[in-house]
C-alpha cells in the first residue's frame, strides 16, 4: 500500500490510500478529539464482507495516526 498527503491545514489532513488497482481517499479533522476520520471518496469492494473493510479502514487510520504521532509529536 502507498499512502501519500494530498492536503494539509490546521484544521485538516487529507491522505490517499492506494494499492494495486483501488484507492480510497480519507481526511483526519485535527481540531475534533472524536470522529476524527471520515472517507471522502474510494474504490471499496461492494461485494465484500462490510467488518473486514472497516477493520481494515481502521488499522490503516491507526497506522497513520501513530506515524504522525512520531513526525509532529
């Protein structure tokens, strides 16, 4: 998987999550202590079992949380 920034405020990140032939696009709120997370846009398999990909969202919002944890401190 790549993960690139595509935006980035004060307020605001938004990351683009891509690997092989889909990509979903996610912005973290920075200013809200809850529902940080929230799906702009992706290629999510419709057909797939709906626990499997949030639990897959998921890990992957951790991963980026505890990387920007280390980088911004």
């Amino acid at each position: 998987m790549q993960v690139e920034i595509m935006y980035k405020s004060e307020q605001v990140m938004r990351f683009k999550v891509s690997g092989g032939r889909r990509s979903i696009v996610m912005e973290k709120l920075l200013t809200r202590k809850r529902g940080q997370w929230k799906i702009q846009e992706g290629d999510i398999d419709p057909g797939g079992d709906i626990e499997k990909t949030a639990y897959g969202l998921m890990r992957i919002q951790n991963e980026i949380d505890k990387y920007l944890k280390k980088k911004i401190g």
